[in-house]
C-alpha cells in the first residue's frame, strides 16, 4: 500500500515538473496580467497626481495701444503679481517685454501658484519611473518638463534652436554647469546659468532673452541651473558619455507659423503630449558636422556619425532640403587674424612711407595696442551685452 501510495505522488510532482503551471493558464496569460497589473498602477498614479482644476483659455489679438497697456499692466511683474506674470510667460513662451500690438497671446481663466497645473506634459510618466532625473523639451511647443521618478515637477517656456540651427531631437545628457559661461567661440557671448548637454556641439541650457519663438543657436533658452547631475567619471577621470541627468529633445518647431501652436488649446487638460516607452531607448541625437567646432572635427568620437548626420536628418524630413544650415564659427579666431592682419598692414604702410621720407599717417599707438592684444598683453574687455554660445 505505501508503494502504491509513493508511485501516484511520484506522478503528481512529475506532471507538476513537467509543467509548472496549470493547463488553463500559460506564460502569455501571467505576462499579459502582469501589464494589466502595471497599467492599472500607473493610471492610478497618473490620477492621483493630476489634482490641478480644469483652467481654459482665451485667445486674443492685441489691437490697439489701450488693449496693449492693459494686458501690460494686468500681467507686470511685481510680489504681489508674481504667479500671473509667470502664468503668462509660461503659457506664452515670451517675457513681457517682447510683448506688442499686433500680437496674438492665451490667457487663462484661473491662476494657480504652480505652472504645472498649465503644463502639456502629463503629470505622471510611468515608463520613466526608474529615472531619478530626466528632462524633456519639445520644439514644437517651445516648453520642457522636469521629472523625478516619473512624476512631474517642473514646467516651464523655453526657446529652443532656429531653422538653420535647430535643436535636433534625439537623446542627449547634462554634462557640465558654469554660473557664468564665456563661450569658446566668442568671448562676448556671455551666459548665465549654463547647463551644456552636449560636449561637441556646445548645446546647453542658459538664461537669455525670451521672444516666444525658436531663435536660439541650438541652445535650449531657460532658466535650469540648480537641479540635475552632470556627467560621470571613469576611473581613468574621462568621462563617461551620455551618463549625466538625461535630456530627451522632442519633434521640430514649425519654423512657417506666424504664432505657436500652444495658442491653439483651449485649456490645460486639453493636448497633453502622450509619453510611452522607455525614455533611455530614445536614439542619440544626430549632430551635422558642420555645427561642431571646427578645431574638434578631427578628433570627436564616433565622427562618422557626424558626417552622416546631416543627409539623415533631412532624409527624415527633419533639415528641410530647402534650408541651407549655418557653420560653427570661432568670432574669437576671426577676430585674432583680422587683427593681426589689419597690424601687419599698418606696420609694413609706416615702413614704406619711411623709406619713401613720408609723413606716416598711421597711428603707431594704435598699431602697438593691436600687438599687445595678439601677444597677450592687454586682452580686450569683453563689452557687458550678452548673446548665445553655439
């Protein structure tokens, strides 16, 4: 009887061995409950997160010099009116300052002290979760969002690369954040509060002027300083590529409206950009050659993607075959050989007109002040306007 007993519990655990699930139920049926499961967390995040009050907007054109002061006045910066100027700001993608008759602009019905409630990027992004960090900018739209864990906690306007150096979408990375930046290229250019994302080609994020348009050199124009980690080091001290706060740069501004499309919602739950799957997967942005330096053409990494970057952009319909892209100069090399130049001209005149027993007409002061400068003597003062590094 114990042998029988041991034979028929020997065949029980070997049919169970044989197939560890029951016959009503296969792999495919757990996997497709496990994302069943995972959708239903994430939509329940999605709505627990989504607490801002439907606010809609109001289109209008300004018409004439009394509407113009008006909305001006309403929407001032001041302490008590803080929230309202950002409000417009954020939902218009221009400071007030570059506000005129003629314009078209969205107000909104409510304001809320939080410009998330006016955001087009979802309030919960479940397929970025595991990112502590990670930053999102449409060019279309002309705004970023700023996600920890996949939970949205900053919006805001940003004025991104214009048609012939565009901000081209792809993935990118922080890299490195300098309180006051002069660019390599040209030492006038200066810029508050930048946040590079991408080493080669000089893109960053920076302070700079707002017009609420894409007019920048490729840069992302906006205010991002004290959040975010840069790039890592090996244990060689090189960095590690891609490996800071990723930055993912989305779609293409339509360079040929008169006014954005944000101007076309009609509220702040209206729109919404959909984001799904795995942000990290997202392709490595294409860069043309022609946009890096070209002291560092030679020696970046992975050239050959440069060199193709930019018959594969406009293969993609992202360069237009229409629009002719403009090179990376170096104003500050320019500058060194015109002036270096212009003295050797003025120098080898003063000579002739020795030889010849002729009052030179050349300012040797002048003429010494630009050796001085070339040699390193007496650098020249960069002037306090600011403009954009590319």
């Amino acid at each position: 009887m114990k042998k029988a007993l041991f034979a028929l519990l020997f065949l029980f655990f070997a049919a169970c061995s044989e197939s560890e699930l029951p016959k009503d139920i296969n792999e495919q049926d757990l996997t497709d409950s496990k994302e069943s499961e995972e959708i239903d967390v994430c939509e329940k995040r999605f709505i627990e997160l989504d607490t801002f009050p439907t606010i809609n907007y109001k289109t209008l054109k300004i018409e004439d010099y009394e509407q113009y002061l008006e909305i001006k006045k309403k929407y001032a910066y001041s302490d008590s009116n803080l929230w309202a100027n950002k409000a417009f700001i954020t939902l218009n993608r221009k400071e007030m300052r570059f506000l005129k008759i003629g314009d078209s602009i969205v107000v909104p019905d409510t304001i809320i002290p939080d410009m998330r409630a006016y955001s087009i990027y979802p309030p919960y992004y479940c397929d970025a979760k595991h990112l502590p960090k990670l930053i999102i900018v449409s060019n279309k739209y002309q705004c970023y969002a700023a996600y920890e864990n996949g939970v949205l906690v900053r919006f805001a306007a940003a004025n991104t690369g214009k048609e012939r150096t565009p901000t081209y979408p792809g993935r990118y990375a922080l890299v490195w954040r300098d309180r006051i930046r002069k660019s390599s290229l040209d030492s006038t250019w200066v810029l508050p509060y930048t946040w590079n994302f991408h080493r080669y080609a000089g893109n960053a994020f920076h302070q700079f002027d707002m017009p609420g348009r894409a007019v920048s050199h490729s840069c992302v124009r906006q205010f991002l300083y004290n959040w975010g980690k840069g790039v890592q080091l090996d244990t060689n001290r090189n960095q590690i590529w891609l490996s800071g706060t990723p930055v993912i740069i989305q779609d293409m501004f339509d360079y040929d409206r008169k006014v954005g499309p944000w101007l076309d919602l009609t509220n702040n739950k209206e729109g919404r950009i959909k984001l799904s799957g795995d942000p990290m997967q997202v392709e490595e942005a294409y860069i043309p050659i022609k946009q890096i330096p070209e002291e560092i053409q030679g020696w970046i990494p992975n050239r050959k993607r440069y060199l193709v970057a930019e018959d594969t952009l406009r293969a993609r319909g992202i360069i237009p075959e229409d629009v002719t892209l403009i090179e990376s100069v170096n104003f500050n090399k320019r500058r060194r050989e015109k002036k270096a130049k212009a003295a050797k001209e003025a120098k080898e005149r003063a000579r002739l007109d020795s030889i010849n027993g002729v009052k030179s007409s050349t300012d040797i002061d002048l003429i010494r002040k630009n050796l001085e400068e070339l040699e390193g003597e007496k650098p020249p003062v960069a002037p306090t306007d600011t403009t954009e590094k590319k």
